[in-house]
RNA sequence: GGCCCCAUCGUCUAGUGGUUAGGACAUAGCCCUUUCACGGCUGUAACAGGGGUUCAAAUCCCCUUGGGGUCACCA
C-alpha cells in the first residue's frame, strides 16, 4: 500500500490561467480526497522553460482558492513533500534517471534534431506512428564518452522493450492494454537537463505517496510509459482514474477558439462560484439520482469515482445560466446586497447613493428576474435612475390618447399617501382611479409602469412603484406626461 | 495514417436482461398573471447500424459506422 488514506494532486502546468477542464479535474481530486479522508495536493508542473508564464502559479492559486478547492499540501504551504514545483526538484529527477541509466532501463540519445525530423517525415510517408528508431542504443561505450567528453548534447530516452504487452487498469475505463511496440523511447530528460513530465510525475507521484492519479483521458496514450516507469523502478502504481473530456458544441477538446475557458472570464462574466462548481461537477458524473443541485459540501459527500462517466461532455453554457440563477436565488438577501453594491460601483451608477433598504426592496422585487448580478442594473435601471428616455414599441401600445389625463388623476390621488405608503395603498389608488375614470385597471397599469420605468416588462407595477416611493412615483408620472407624445 | 478511448432526446444524464426508456437544460403550447419573470401542466425529441447470445436485450459479445484523444527535447 503506498498510504493508508489516499493521496491526490492536481498538478496543472502554470500556463496563465486556470482552463475549466483543469477545474473539473481539480474538482475530482478534491472530492473524492475529500469524501475518502485524503489529502489533496497541489503540484506545479513547470518543467517547461519554454513556457513559462510570468505570475500565472499565482493566478492559478488565486482562482483555486476563490472557488473554494483549498489543497492541503501546495506551494505557498509548506508540506512535508516540498518542494512542490517542479522546477526545484531537478536533481532528483537526474538521479532517477541515472538508476534507469544504469539499469539500461534509458539511455542517452545524441541524435540531432535534423535526424529526428528526417526520421519521422520517413515514417510519416509510409503511415507509420513516428517513432524513435533506438539508434543510440547501439551506441558502443566508447562512442558515448566520445561523445560526452565533447560536450554533445544528449537526451535520456526511456528503453522501452520490444513485443510486450503493457497492461494496466483504470477506475473509469477498467482493463486497457497497449503493445510496447506500440509506444516510443519517450525522452525523460530533455537536453537542458529538465525532466519531461512523463518521467517527472512519476518520480514525484511516487515520492509524494501518490495513490490515485485522476487526470483527464488526454493522459491515457501515454500512461503505458508511466507504467513502465513504475516497474522499473519498483514501485507500487497508483490506482488510475482518467477523466473524460470536456468538449465544444463540436465535440472536440474544449478549447479556447470556441469561447471562453479559463474560470476567470467565467468569474468576470458574474457567475458564482458555486454555480460553476455545480456545473462542472456534473459533467461527467452523477449520484445516480435525478439530483441536479448541490453546494461543494454537499459533493463531498456523495461523490464517487465509480460513478464517473466514460464519454466526454459538451460543455453547455445554458445549463450553466440555469444553475447561476438558481444559486443566486438561493443566496441570502444580505449577501445578494453586498454582491449588488459591489456591482454597481462598477456602473454608471456606481455615483449615486442608495440605501440598503431601498437596494434589498429591488432585490426582493427582481429577484426571480435575474440570473446575475449585473442584472439588476442591466434590467431594471430604473430603480437607481430615472428614466431617460421611453420605448417606443411600448408607447405605440399602451400610450393612448387618455393616458396623460388618467395618469395626473393617479398622480393627484398618490399625492395624498403618507410618506410610508404600502403596496396596497399603490393598487387601492389604481383601482379608485381606474374606478372614477370608468374605465379598466389595465389602461393605467401599464402607462404607470411606462412612466415609472421606461419599459413594459418588470416586477409586478405596485412592487414597482412601492420601491420607487410615492414622490418618485408623482415625479416620474409628471416627467412623462410631458414628455411622451404619440 | 498507427495506437487508444467512447457511443441513450439538440445538450447534460438515469438505466447494469423484462421500464409506456425517467429527469434536467433548451424548445413549443396552455394555465397563473391586465407586463415580464417565477411557478404549474402538457407537447416535440433518444437507445448509430448490422449480426449474434437469450424465452427476453438500451443493457452481454462481435463487426461496421461515427465521434474524440494521442502520436514534441509541451504538459
């Protein structure tokens, strides 16, 4: 047994941003550490020079810690495995290699690149997968410290054998089996004397008592590698689990081309945090029930690795708005507010003075209205302004020629109210209205709701006016009567 | 192209030999509401195809087809 409870790790490569295949995956790793009395582990694999993203393992672990996937052992906390970059753990991997080295499990490589180029366009042209032809393995001894003593640079090339058949099980796909021949003398060390993640996972899953390696399918044509590098070494293998992709509208690897994938637009754009949990969550695994919402906790709870899914999933965005608004629904009115003030700082509104009470009346009164925060402003911003200007289709619809007269009759009755007038007093004052006039609620209804808002559509027109106030109310009936014309 | 993985409504999925194939999102209609939403009801909509195994296959096996992943001194 490599630990006696299970120890998982997320190990993305810090390439800017946090991809949301990434946080499904590091999802996974959580939950099912989570539900097992685990340990979760983030790894940082940056043995890419070449890639390297200034302050991205800084948004990474910002995004992380934001949705809420705290990692027991990381980076920024000092874990009994550290360090946890993989840029710093390099002459462990060089040791490693020199074991294989010596047990001719890997060898040294000094083909140039224009070989390896010419070798596989040769291969390319008869259909064949482009493999590496070992030619360096039969290099003579002294041939190698030729080489070596003139500073040729060299890979390390894993030795893979000939004619065997690599097996290996999987918690999601079961049994797999590739032929050795099959799978080529992947470097493990590259000439700059980095790892390659291939000989670098495994080393340090190894050492950091890795029991379940739960990453996406893109893994699964070259885990017959790792597991070769396993039992060269010795050691015990992980338990496998890969994931299963998520995809474009297209059905291929959700990619950037095709709209947003890093869990920061996603934030920017105002979903919650627990909407995209929700969401990724269920792209690839479910309880076995009809159960469609769940907070993190909750997930902890029920997830199973079992009852993960073996075909990819189209990423959906409209279930995602379905479950945005369903979270922010659930949320308590206190914490809607402060989300509401902090977006509409960010408004054209964000000038203006409102009071908590006024604000938590247009949440009550929007609340089933919106799927986002941001559409408080965006729907009805006539609760924090009033209206500019008046639409037209509305106009043309509900504005006839008696509006104006029935409306100052409104007007006149609504001045009488009390300043704390309730929302009965608002629809008594219509109905009485409507009621002398002799003619239907509707035809003060909706030019109130015109004059108050600007819009045909809102809350309910007593909702509405209650929270504008009575003043607000006379004023904008006044504003309009003036300035609406057919 | 080689290798590997996958296959139930448009999408996410339930289903583990016997179901009128269920739910959710989306979509259409109706009800509620003199608005819009919410809510409620109803509808359209799926087992890729072909062979087996079996008294009985969405469920097990094989083939075909389709889709995807992967074949770097990237991860």
């Amino acid at each position: 047994m490599i630990h006696p409870t299970p120890r998982v790790r997320f190990a993305p490569s810090p390439t800017g941003y946090l991809h949301v295949g990434g946080l499904r995956t590091a999802l996974y790793n959580y939950l099912f550490a989570k539900k097992n009395n685990g340990t979760f582990i983030l790894r940082i694999e940056d043995t890419d020079r070449n890639r390297y993203v200034e302050g991205a393992v800084e948004n990474l672990i910002t995004t992380l810690k934001w949705i809420g996937l705290n990692y027991d052992e990381g980076p920024d906390n000092s874990g009994e495995y550290s360090p946890y970059y993989q840029s710093q753990r390099l002459n462990i991997y060089k040791e490693y290699a020199n074991v294989l080295l010596t047990q001719k499990n890997a060898y040294r490589c000094f083909c140039t690149a224009e070989r390896l180029t010419q070798l596989r366009e040769a291969q390319q042209k008869e259909k064949h997968q482009a493999k590496y032809d070992k030619h360096c393995l039969n290099l003579t001894q002294e041939e190698i410290d030729n080489k070596l003593e003139t500073d040729t640079p060299f890979v390390v090339r894993l030795n893979v054998p000939e004619k065997k058949t690599i097996k290996f099980d999987d918690v999601v796909r079961q049994h797999i089996e590739f032929s050795s021949d099959t799978v080529d003398d992947q470097i493990l060390i590259k000439s700059d004397g980095y790892p390659t993640y291939h000989l670098a996972n495994v080393v340090d899953d190894h050492l950091m008592k890795i029991t379940h390696v739960i990453r996406g399918e893109e893994w699964l044509p070259s885990t017959p590698k790792h597991v070769l590098l396993y039992d060269f070494f010795g050691w015990e293998r992980p338990v496998f689990a890969h994931l299963p992709l998520l995809l474009n509208p297209d059905k291929s690897k959700l990619s950037k081309r095709q709209g947003d994938v890093a869990v920061e637009d996603y934030r920017g754009k105002g979903y919650l945090k627990e909407s995209l949990i929700n969401f990724v969550a269920l792209l690839g695994w479910n309880a076995g029930d009809d159960r469609e919402f769940y907070y993190l906790n909750e997930l902890e709870e029920h997830f199973s690795l079992e009852r993960v899914n073996k075909s990819g999933a189209v990423f959906n965005v409209e279930k995602l708005n379905w479950l945005n608004f369903e979270h922010l629904r659930q949320k308590p009115v206190s914490e809607v507010l402060l989300m509401l003030k902090e977006e509409l700082s960010k408004t054209k509104f964000g000038k203006n003075v409102y009071t908590d009470n006024y604000l938590i009346q247009v949440i009550d009164a929007m609340r089933e209205r919106v799927s986002f925060v941001k559409e408080y402003a965006e729907k009805s911003p006539y609760f924090f302004e009033a209206p500019e200007e008046y639409d037209t289709d509305i106009i043309k619809k509900r504005w006839k020629d008696d509006s104006p007269a029935l409306l100052k009759k409104l007007a006149d009755n609504i001045s009488e109210f009390q300043a704390n007038a309730s929302k009965d007093d608002f629809e008594h004052a219509l109905h009485k209205t409507a009621e002398e006039a002799g003619v239907g609620a509707g035809k003060l209804i909706h030019p109130v709701r015109l004059a108050a808002s600007g819009m045909g559509v809102g809350p309910g027109v007593y909702d509405l006016l209650v929270v504008l106030g009575k003043d607000e109310v006379v004023k904008r009936i006044n504003t309009a009567i003036e300035k609406i014309k057919i």
